[in-house]
C-alpha cells in the first residue's frame, strides 16, 4: 500500500533539493524568509523554530516534511555519527533541552566530529570550556555526555571511526545528492507507516488471511500495467470503500442497501456484489465461457503468484465490468463483456508496442485477446 503521506512530503522535499542544485533568481526570495544553510547544518528543532516564523504557507509545508524527514531519519555507522548536527539536536541536550547556544556556534563547534578528539573520546569539561571560551555547569557536562553516549548506542553498523576529515556533509544533505531527480530516496525513509488499515480489520471477520499476505494485497492494485481507473478501483476494494450499495446507505447516499440483481434480500456488498451474487455466478463466473480456478478471496483482492499477469489482468477487467454494469443498472452479457476486453487488451498491445514491451503482451495478453472470439474454457494459470 502507497503511504500517500509520505509520498506527498518526498514530493515537497525536491524542492529543497532545487535549492542546493539550481542557481535560479526565485532563491533570492526563499533567502529573505529563512537561513537555508543552517536548516542543513542544525538539527530537528531549529527547523521546526523555523516554520513559526514563516508566513509563506508553501514553504511552511515544505519545511514541514523536512523536519519529518529529519525525524524519520536513522543514522547509519559512524559518519553519520561523527557528523550529526550538535545544536538543536533532539537526540544531544543539555539539561534535556536541545543545545542552541550561539557560543557553540561562534566557535565553530557544528557536528558530533568537532567535540571528539583524535582518540575518538569525547572532550573533557576543562578541554570544551577552552574550547567554548565559558564555563560550564559539571552536571551539565554530565548529562551532555551521557546524552551523546546514549545517541551514539542506538546508531547501527559503528565500526569505531574516530575523526572525521574536513570539510564535512552531513548526511541529511547527501541524501538530496544522492539522486538528481525523484523522490523515492525520501520515500523510502518517511514510509515507515506501521499503522493497521481499518480495512483489514473487517476483512479479517471475512476471511481468514495470513498477515505476511496483507502486504502482498495492498501492492496488488499497482502490481499490473493497467490504467489509473483499474489501479483505483483495486484499490478501493482492498481499503473497503468501493460504492456498493451498501457502502452508499452506510454514508446516506442511497434509502437501501439491497442488492437489486438478485431476488434475495440480501446486502449488496463488494463480495456480493463481484463473487456471491446469483446473476454475477450465472451470468460471468460460472458461465461455460469463462472459470476462474481460484478462490474467492484471491479473487476478490487480485493476488496469486501461480497466475500470470494476463489472467490477473483479466480477473481485474471482469470485477470492473460486473461493477460497472450493476451500478448503471445494466445486465450483465457475455458478449458486452468480450467487446470490452477485446477494446481493452488491444490498448495493451498499442502500449507495450510503445514501451518496447511487446514481448510480454505476446506471452501473457495476446492468447487471451485472441480467445476473445470464442473465450476457452479454462484460462491460462503459467
């Protein structure tokens, strides 16, 4: 399942990366609203002591997913250690509050890398006193190191670097370097939703579904090389939200939430409607054109490894069509339904011609709009 979130902050962030790599005129304005160099060079808090202060709404939300990302970030091995930021770092305090001393600052004093010495051991009091040109409380040197320590535990893969050379980019700013366009490089860090859909909760009282499957079923809708409208329509099956008439009486669309297809007084849900319903079982599924040798969950969220995609693209088309037809309140037709995969997959073939891809509809697509004619009883499944 797309984090459409954090794909939406990733989207913003390319904006900061046009700032570090563009020699535009427009940057002038953004310098007369915030200090971009220290937004790279500082931590979490200074970014977000930023955004109070801005009354452009574009930039608030782009500093907005930078301090998300700045959150979301996990330092790896010792580099990142060495040159995490020191002042307005929420993981480096003094007396539990973040250092933001201009001191600090004046002298220099940026990155982890510049409080270490050659031994890698963190500066003792008398040394940092020296090298700030003030006194410091002892216990507050106490609590920093013991902050610092406690930073430097949670980082993975550290080898025991123990200084770093100059001049030093913190690896926030490498991550913006790292690719020249795109922002997967962003995704791939703020996606770190671990939240339950509410979906899968109601679908678990339907089906009894493993929880390594959900995964694979929530990828399902862009797993095909199928329009947006298919893409979306899977989509809200797998999230529950797809406008049966029951999902319609729910937010007081419609009076009734019956099925009208059928003579049974029964609520026309999505599997209702697209697997259980009488006319879509005598009409498509168990028709003598076309069986579908899967169950009925695989069915209902378009996964199967031991398909391949022609069928699974097939097994989307027929879902569209049965919705489709019901909601307009057509009948349900063999024939409709040929002219429309024969429409359908003939776009596929103009597609994969266009995206040097030919292969792949040849293999998997073209017998199935070839079989259009007369629909064989049984699909391919390898």
């Amino acid at each position: 399942m797309i984090n459409l979130n954090a794909f939406l902050d990733s989207l913003k962030l390319t904006w900061l990366r046009r700032l570090l790599k563009e020699n535009s005129k427009w940057k002038l304005l953004v310098d007369n609203m915030f200090n971009f160099n220290k937004l790279l060079i500082f931590g979490q808090s200074y970014c977000e002591a930023t955004i109070d202060t801005l009354s452009n709404n574009f930039w608030r939300d782009v500093l907005r997913s930078y301090s998300k990302l700045l959150q979301a970030y996990v330092p790896q091995g010792d580099f990142d250690f060495l040159s995490s930021p020191l002042l307005y770092n929420k993981n480096i305090k003094i007396g539990g509050i973040p250092i933001n001393s201009q001191s600090w600052y004046k002298n220099g004093l940026f990155y982890v890398n510049d409080i270490i010495n050659q031994n890698g051991v963190i500066y003792t009091l008398k040394e940092l006193e020296e090298k700030l040109n003030i006194k410091l409380n002892f216990l507050q040197y106490i609590g920093f190191k013991a902050s610092l320590t406690s930073y430097k535990s949670k980082i993975p893969k550290i080898t025991g670097v123990t200084k770093l050379t100059y001049p030093i980019r913190p690896p926030i700013i490498n991550l913006f370097f790292k690719s020249t366009k795109g922002c997967s490089d962003f995704y791939n860090i703020l996606n770190k939703n671990n939240d339950v859909p509410t979906s899968k909760g109601k679908w678990d009282n339907t089906y009894n579904i493993e929880n390594e499957t959900w995964k694979e079923i929530y990828q399902s809708p862009f797993n095909l090389p199928v329009s947006s409208l298919l893409q979306w329509f899977q989509y809200r099956i797998n999230h529950r939200i797809l406008s049966t008439k029951s999902y319609l009486y729910k937010i007081k669309i419609i009076d009734s939430p019956l099925c009208t297809s059928c003579n049974l007084t029964v609520d026309e849900t999505i599997t209702h409607m697209l697997w259980s319903c009488p006319e879509t079982k005598k009409s498509m599924l168990h028709s003598k054109n076309i069986q579908f040798n899967l169950s009925e969950e695989l069915y209902i969220f378009n996964i199967g490894k031991r398909y391949n995609i022609g069928t699974l693209i097939l097994i989307l088309e027929t879902k569209y069509y049965i919705f489709s037809s019901k909601r307009l309140g057509i009948p349900l037709s063999i024939k409709a339904f040929k002219n429309r995969i024969r429409w359908s997959f003939t776009a596929y073939e103009h597609i994969a011609k266009k995206t040097n891809r030919l292969d792949t509809f040849e293999k998997y697509l073209k017998p199935i709009l070839q079989a259009c004619g007369y629909m064989q009883d049984n699909l391919p499944q390898t």
